[in-house]
C-alpha cells in the first residue's frame, strides 16, 4: 500500500510554520487529556493537537475497519497491535483530511471545534502501556569510551560485542513522559579510595542520548521471527533518556550489570513518530567489522535512519547550554537486528514493548551522547553560560533532548523530551 501521506508536496489548511517538527508529513501518535478533562488518542500537525475519538466518531475514518472505541483508550497499545496495514490507512486518511485541497472538516466549524485542539492546551501522557522494557548498547563509540574509560584501550570493547546486540531488561513501571521531573535518587555509593559502601543520593546523576522503538505483537512464545520480517513489525520511534546513576551504577553492576542505577526513572517523548514517517530518511548504516551470523545478516545496506539528536541543558536562570549533537545513523547494530535477536530464542515480543537503542554517540567529542564522555568521568568540566561548570547534572537543571529528520523538502521531528531533576526527597542513612 502506498504513503500517500508522505508526498512532500503536500500542504495542509492547518498553519504549520516553516521548520516545525509536526507538518502534514509527520502525523504521529499520542494520548493527551483535553482541556475538558477527556483522555484520547491524537496526533499533531503544526501546533495543533487532534483528537482521534472525536474525529474517528464524526466519520472521518468511514471505510477503514477499526472498532467504535480504537481511539478512545489511554494508551495506543490496541492501534498498534491491529498492525502495519491498519496504521498506514489511518495516517493516509488523517493526511486527506487535513489536505489544503479538503473542505470537508476544514469548512465544518461545528466538527473542527470538538476535533481540533492548541496543543498548548492539552496535557499529554505517556502513550504506551509499556509491557517490557529493553535497552541495548548498540553504539560503538560510546560502548569504547566507556570501555576505555574502566578497563583501557586495549580491553574497550568486550569480546562478545561484535557479534550480538548486547542488551538488558529494564523496569517498565519507571517509564515516565517528557515533562515529568526527575527527583535525585538515593543508593549505595563505594567513596573514591574506600573499600566500604556508604548510603546516600547520587552524585553522578547522567542523561544518556537514546532513542526507542515501539514494537506490535511480534510473535508466539517459542517462535523467533527472521531478520527480513523485523522491520514489518516496528511501529515507530520516540525520544528517549535513561537516566542514570552512575556512582550507584559502577558499585552495584558486577555482576549481573544495572539495577538501582538505571530503574529510577526513563523519560520518553510523548508522540510516536512512524516508521512510514521516518521512511525518507534511510540511510546506510555502518560497516559491520565483522560478518554477524546469518541470522542477523541483512539483505539491504540502508538500514539506518538519518535522526540528527541534540542534548541541552537548561539551567534555573534560562540559560540554554547545548551539551551534544549526534546522530541515531552512527549505531551499529540496527534495530531490525535487534529485534531478530531478541526473539531468537523464542522470547515473546508484544505491542507496546519499548526497545532502546543505548547510548547514541558520535565520532567526535561534541556528539558524545552522556556526561559520562562528555567530561570524561568527571576530568573534564563543561563551563555553561552563566560561568557555573558541570561533570555531572545538578539539582533544577532541566534536560532537554531534541531529534528531527530533514531533506530539502520536508523536516520530521520528535519534539522534546525533559526532565527537570529536582533534589533526594529520602535520606534514610539518618
């Protein structure tokens, strides 16, 4: 089936000022409440939020088989599990509707009142119910700096990296949307020189620079899907900052690797770019150093996707500090491998599964996608504008990460993802 809605050329009777992240192209997902307090799925062109359940109710979507309620729900669980097919008719639909050339809703004041919302009216939430969380570590800059970093040039890289997608299962319950804040968490700490651990709130509280993909049912317990059927199965991709705490990280992570260190919290960005979206932006993706088994051997070389990413740090007085600027096309293993590996031994993926793509860092140090390698480990301090520095984030700064695509005809972006980090609320070691 063709996009229909990805014709660059097309404009839509909604105002979309030039550079947005949301034109008529984009046509993402998420769950907002509206200003009168009615929870809904949406999606968003320029700066305007649409409510689906309204839209979906007027007949809008007569045509395209969906149950009465599809998007009358608090998560898109249930949109995303009806499949590829599904989301395709529904974003062409939306992108027909709000072409300039419709009059059908645009010239019906009565339907646009109920459907169309300012998105700075609304209050989004998180869009998924998150079932399962991994994350993977599939950036090889950033998996040598830090190798570098703890065990030297020589050992940067684990033996095993090379050949599979490293990974691990995360905390769903922690997930939390763009917006809500961070609040400093406590643990155990081993102190510079001391062989005995002391309890207390993290010192070294980090972002890191990722991006996520959200999955639809993938298979049957027992049953791995190949490596050419993956892709049919991604639903899209959404900012993502995973949190972490790296003095209680580097004390308790051998050796069964993170735990109280990442599980504090995971900050996505509310809407959920398709796939179909990302389609123009493919890109290649890097040369593998070594050939992966056959299982993880792809046809096609242009397997990447080429999201600039940016990580900036906002301070109490406005100050706006851009910390990196990477690119999700620097990951070395992909997500369609990923996803193969992780179903390889049968383990069953389901819609609404979150998978992160770790770390994202460049070749350079400015596109390092943590504090960690930013400063590397705390030896190297950033000044910030108002003359303060940092190694690691203090208490009110405000993170923000930012992503798009863009090509001399049209720009897809992610909007934000942030997260203000507020002081320990716990001391329980008085």
């Amino acid at each position: 089936m063709q996009i229909t809605a990805n014709d660059p050329s097309r404009k839509s009777w909604l105002n979309v000022e030039k550079g947005c992240d949301f034109p008529i192209q984009n046509i993402p997902f998420g769950v907002f409440i509206t200003k009168d307090d009615i929870i809904t799925i949406g999606t968003r062109i320029g700066e305007y939020a649409i409510d689906l359940g309204a839209f979906h109710q007027l007949g809008y979507f007569d045509g395209i088989p969906l149950t009465d309620d599809m998007f009358m729900q608090d998560s898109l669980n249930d949109f995303i599990s009806d499949g590829r097919k599904t989301w395709r008719l529904v974003r062409n639909r939306i992108a027909d509707v709000f072409d300039a050339e419709n009059s059908t809703l645009r010239d019906n004041q009565k339907h646009r009142d109920v459907i169309i919302f300012d998105v700075n009216e609304v209050e989004m939430l998180l869009p998924i119910n998150v079932g399962d969380y991994t994350d993977f570590y599939s950036s090889k800059e950033h998996a040598t700096n830090v190798g570098v970093m703890f065990r030297g040039k020589e050992n940067a890289l684990m033996p095993n990296w090379l050949h599979v997608p490293v990974g691990y299962h995360g905390r769903s319950s922690s997930i939390i949307v763009s917006g809500t804040p961070i609040r400093r968490p406590h643990g155990q700490l081993l102190p510079m020189g001391e062989t005995q651990p002391i309890f207390g709130p993290s010192e070294k509280l980090d972002m890191e620079l990722e991006t996520a993909f959200v999955t639809t049912d993938v298979n049957n317990l027992g049953e791995p899907i190949g490596i050419d059927e993956a892709a049919d199965y991604i639903f899209g991709m959404v900012l993502f900052n995973d949190w972490s705490a790296r003095d209680i990280q580097k004390w308790e992570y051998v050796p069964l690797g993170p735990f109280l260190g990442k599980n504090f919290a995971s900050t996505i960005s509310p809407w959920i770019v398709t796939m179909d979206a990302l389609e123009p932006f493919r890109c290649e993706s890097p040369k593998q150093e070594i050939t992966p088994l056959p299982y993880l051997q792809q046809k096609r070389t242009d397997n990447s996707f080429d999201v600039k990413l940016q990580a900036s740090l906002e301070t109490e007085n406005g100050d706006l500090n851009i910390l990196s600027e990477s690119n999700f096309k620097y990951m070395y293993w992909t997500m369609n491998q990923q996803l193969t590996h992780h179903t390889v031994n049968g383990c069953n993926v389901r819609a609404g599964d979150l998978m992160g793509s770790g770390t994202i860092s460049g070749p350079t140090k400015n596109s390092y996608g943590s504090m960690l390698e930013l400063t590397w480990g705390g030896k190297e301090p950033i000044t910030l504008k108002d003359g303060t520095t940092r190694t690691f984030f203090n208490d009110g700064d405000n993170v923000i990460l930012r992503g798009y695509c863009e090509n001399e005809k049209v720009r897809i972006g992610f909007g934000k993802c942030t997260g203000k980090i507020l002081p320990p609320k716990y001391n329980h070691s008085k």
